[in-house]
C-alpha cells in the first residue's frame, strides 16, 4: 500500500467467494472464435471454465495455430474437425453459414449454427470483420480497441443500427473491456457508487504499469510497436483503463435514471522517451540485433535473457506460453521432438532474424522482430503517457448525485516492475480508496480511530475487501465478460428482451463503447497539439456531426 493510505487500525476484512459457473441450458450457446492469437485462446479457455456456453468453431489462416485451439477446446486431442468447427478465413465462414441455413430452410439435416462470435484477429481487421459479419445477424464481443481510427469506430457503430430507427437492435454487442468484469472493478464500483463509502468522488490517481520487458516485448519489438501500422500506445494498451475510469465517474449507478456525466476538458502529455537511438548504450556500437551485440550479456533487454532465460518468463523457466509462443507458435512441437535444446535452437533461430537499411519499409513492417535491438527498432509508440480528465458540475443533478466537479489522472508507464497489476487512489468528501487488484481499502474521515493529536498523523478505521482473485487475464476479467456475454445470448435464446438482456447482463451500450475511444482518440489530439481539449466541442466536431 502507498504510504500515506496507510491506517493503523484495521478493523474488518472482508473476503469474497468466487462467482459461480452458470448452469448449462437445453440449448447453450454455441460460440466461433475468430482469430486464434493469445486473445482467441483467453476467450476459449474461459468459455470452458467460466460460462455455459460452448466454443463450436475457430477461424485462423495460421494452420498451426488453427489446429492447437481445435484441439485444445473443440475436438479433442485425438478427434478430427467436423464440418463447421474450422476456417482459414472468416469469409469462409461467412459463406458456409450462408449455405448451412439455406440447407436448413430447405429440409435438409445440417450441423447447429453458432450464436456469437468473438472477434480476436488484428485490430485494424475489426472493421470488416464486424461488418462483414452483419448479415449473418448473430451476437458479437470484439476484443479491445474497437478500431484503430475514429472514423472507424464510427462506421461500425452505424453498421450495429437497426435500419429502423423505431425499432430495437438485433443483436447483442460488447467490447473486450475486459477491466469492467473482473471481481476486483465490480466490486469497487458497488462501493463507489451505490454504497458510497467514501461520499462523493472528488479525485482519481490511476496507473498503468505495463512492465518493462514486457513492453518490448509487445510495443518495441511487437504488433503494437507503430502508429501506422497499429494505433497509439494509449488505445492498444490502454483503452479500457480510460473505459473504466468513465464507467466509475460518468456512468449512473445501477437503475438511475440519470445520463453520463462526461468530462468537460481533456489533456494529455506523453512520448517515447526511452527507447530510442540516443539512449542506446556505447557499449553496443552498431548491432542491431541482439545475438551479434557485445553489450547482450550485460543488456536487461537481451532478447535471448527475455525469451530462453529462466529469470523472466522464457523457455528456461519451464514457460511455453506468452511471450514464448509469440515468438515461436509450435514451441511444443520442438520439445516434444528434440527435447529443451531443440526448443532453445529453435527460438534463438527466430530472433537471428534481422533488417538492414536495404530492406523495404513495407517488408520491416509487416512483421515483428523479436530478436532486435530496442534501440535500433522502428518503434514510435509513447512509452510513458499520462491523461486528464476534468469534469464541471453537473447544474441539473442534486447535490446527492455525486455529479459535481472532479478530476481523474491516469498514467501509463512501462518502467516499472508490476506487469499490468494496476493500482488506483480514489479521493472522495468523507474518505479515500487504495485498490492495488488485490485488496480495496476503504478509510473512513468520518471514524476516527484515537483523539486527534497535532503531534501525531490522526488514524482512521479502514475496511479490507479482498474480492475473489479469478484466474485467466486481468484479475478473472477475461472470464468475467465471456460469462456476461454468454448468459445474454443464453437468456436472448430463451426469449428473453435484447435490449434488457444487453443492460443487465453486459451493462454496456454501444454508445459507450465508442465514447470511451472517443476519449481516447481526444487525448491523443490534445497530446500532439499540446492543447487542452473542450471535450463536448470535441466531440460534436468529430463525432456527432459525422
């Protein structure tokens, strides 16, 4: 715990169950994974242990990749796909489903189609996918961002419009923001909002830390690494931290009848200010590649340390999974047929991999480089960023509303040790929140524990809440929202009222989901321009007049 949250008297700790796996229908819903990456497996994995659905069928050109979540979560070890449970390519699909439904209509027996899809293929792919899977009308979670532009977070909110302003959407959709389903986040907003523990909100203090390896890992040396070819750091790593501080400070409480409180201005500074050439050792001379590089062994970012060491999470720590596998897919495949050193070869083999001023910019950035130097890569991505968000008073609420003036900073920072285990301080009229994904500590202003002493720092009664730590991604948020999103379809299939079934089971509308990238894509404007941004302006200008 920080320093100055720290309480001398705690008085109660509160530990919290786990949510229970939901109870499987007649008919449960069958679900096709769309991208078979690190994000496609989180999903599958969680449709399997936290949800009453079924992954039916998987969609990845990759071969390899295909056949190890087939295998994994589909047909088994020693079964064979069935029709309908494999594509290359989501057209593929697509016309399949087409074709399954047209045998169907006409008598014929035909495999069970699928009602939703998680879309987990490369962020500037969500777009079409999105769109192209329109037709079909079946429920769909996108992983996180939306899309890599605004105009194109736009276009897909209009494509998932009826047709018919009057009538109701037609299908259910949600966002991989994955942070609003986790134990730890439900539980803090419950105690924000509806408990109010600590009165009204008045400040928020929250952090990223991405870690160190790991961010080049995945933006320096990774898919992310480039603007162009990818988005800015704050929308890849970061969109759902700002989701989630505006589903704590602009969203109503539950049944309020209240709109959002958004935020009136937006700032934001930030810049790649470690890895670049000019902080690149002496040590190192000319290398560009971490296997021909005198300074490696003494080098924290050694890709070979990072990849085949056992002090982080590579190969020699037993770990085959992230970021091993990223590097190299069929890492098991090596060690089940050469045993460890097989194993090693064959991933120092990939990151030999190198470019020269020769190779074609088009060739450099459509792959990624594991094995370069971080300060030789073409990374241009902020490695630490920090936004802020003011909200006015909100004239036509009641003092009760906890709609008055506020200010929420977030920080995104890759030097650090945690990977990605946020921490948040919430400042409130009558006391103060430390969260760290573990533990939430409530302390009360209002309670004090000893007589105030000018001599001594006065002590308050504090509470411990220790929700339950899920496994999977993002403190059980990964299995969070694949639960929330199957029991919509499951309750949709029962008959159930869509547009009831998307509030109380995902509690996130469409609306919202591109407002918090629109937040993103405004800080982003106000970073470049060093500007502070009238975030309504912004937002008529860029958004509603489109």
């Amino acid at each position: 715990m920080a320093p100055h949250s720290e309480v001398e008297n705690e008085r109660d700790i509160v530990r919290l169950p786990a949510p229970e796996k939901p109870r499987m229908s007649k008919s449960p819903p069958r679900l096709i994974i769309i991208g078979a990456g690190s994000r496609g497996h989180a999903y599958a994995k969680a449709l399997g242990e936290a949800t009453n659905g079924i992954c039916a069928a998987v969609v990845e050109p990759i071969t390899y990749k295909r056949q190890a979540l087939g295998r994994a979560y589909i047909w088994g070890d020693d079964g064979q796909p069935a029709a309908g449970q494999e594509f290359e390519d989501w057209q593929d699909f697509v016309a399949w489903e087409e074709a399954r439904r047209a045998k169907q209509t006409a008598g014929e027996d035909v495999p069970e189609g699928v009602d939703g899809a998680f879309i987990c293929v490369q962020d500037e792919l969500h777009k079409s996918v999105i769109i192209g899977l329109e037709k079909l009308k079946i429920h769909i979670m996108c992983e996180k961002p939306l899309a890599t532009t605004l105009n194109d977070c736009i276009d897909i909110y209009k494509s998932l419009l009826p047709s018919d302003p009057s009538k109701p959407p037609e299908r259910l959709f949600s966002i991989g923001h994955v942070l609003r389903y986790s134990p730890h986040n439900m539980l803090l907003r419950k105690l924000l909002l509806e408990d109010k523990v600590i009165g009204d909100i008045l400040s928020v203090n929250h952090t990223e830390p991405v870690g160190w390896w790991h961010f080049a890992h995945s933006y320096v040396r990774g898919n992310w690494r480039k603007e162009s070819t990818s988005a800015p750091s704050l929308l890849t790593k970061s969109c759902h931290d700002i989701d989630v501080l505006l589903w704590l400070l602009s969203s109503p409480p539950p049944n309020s009848p209240l709109p959002r409180h958004l935020p009136s201005n937006i700032s934001s500074l930030g810049a790649r200010q470690f890895f670049n050439k000019h902080r690149k050792p002496a040590a190192a001379g000319s290398a560009t590649n971490c296997l021909s590089c005198p300074h490696e062994p003494d080098c924290m970012f050694s890709a070979k340390k990072i990849y085949t060491g056992n002090d982080l999470r590579g190969l020699g720590s037993g770990n085959t999974g992230w970021p091993v596998k990223i590097v190299l897919p069929d890492i098991e495949d090596y060690l089940a047929t050469g045993g460890q050193a097989a194993g090693e070869t064959a991933i120092l083999k990939e990151l030999a991999a190198d470019y020269d001023a020769n190779t074609p910019a088009d060739e450099i950035s459509k792959k990624n480089w594991f094995g370069r130097c971080v300060w030789e890569s073409d990374n241009d991505v902020c490695d630490d960023q920090v936004v802020t968000m003011t909200w006015d008073n909100d004239d036509n609420a009641s003092a009760s509303d906890g709609r008055g003036p506020k200010i929420a900073q977030f920080h995104m920072v890759s030097f650090t040790a945690k990977i990605c285990e946020r921490y948040t301080h919430i400042y409130g009229t009558t006391g103060e929140i430390y969260a760290d994904s573990n533990c939430i500590t409530v302390t009360d202003f209002t309670k004090p524990t000893r007589p105030l002493d000018a001599r001594k720092e006065a002590a308050f009664e504090s509470k411990k809440f220790y929700p339950h730590l899920a496994g999977g991604g993002h403190g059980g948020g990964d299995a969070g929202l694949a639960r929330q999103f199957v029991l919509a379809i499951d309750r949709v299939k029962r008959g159930d009222d869509l547009v009831t079934a998307q509030r109380e089971e995902l509690g996130c509308s469409i609306e919202e989901v591109v407002t918090s990238h629109a937040v993103v894509f405004a800080a982003e404007e106000a970073r470049r321009n060093k500007v502070v941004l009238d975030f309504p302006e912004w937002w008529k200008r860029e958004v509603a007049l489109k």
